[in-house]
C-alpha cells in the first residue's frame, strides 16, 4: 500500500439482509452498525464463494483450536 490507499473498518451489529442482484452475477450484502448506519457491500459472485469457503475454513480452524485447549 502506498501513501493514497485508505482502509475503511466499519464494526457490525447486524446483517440487515442479502441479495442477489445483476441477474446472479453480484451479491448485496447489507450490514447494520451498532448506532444504525448501514453500509452495503456489492461483491462479485465469484469473490462471495471464495469468502464463503474461506470464511468455512477459518471458523472451523478457530473452532478446532478452542476444542483443543
């Protein structure tokens, strides 16, 4: 990252809801914060799979790591 990038962290309360949009081709995630605001993240079909499995992955590691304490 060079000196123009800008990181954007948003804390969410709630999922408000998801779409499918672009006739399949984009995913509309909507995300609540605690004081209400909303933000909606647009993001490629392709790039919600591989969150998907990722996010699959991860939490199972995570879980697996509590179980063995």
């Amino acid at each position: 990252m060079d000196h123009t990038d800008r990181i954007t962290v948003v804390g969410i309360a709630q999922l408000a809801g998801v779409e499918v949009i672009d006739g399949g081709d984009t995913v509309a995630v909507r995300l609540r914060a605690a004081d209400d605001r909303e933000i909606t993240l647009l993001v490629p079909q392709q790039i919600a799979a591989d969150l998907h499995a990722n996010l699959g992955v991860g939490l199972q590691e995570a879980q697996d790591r509590r179980r063995a304490r």
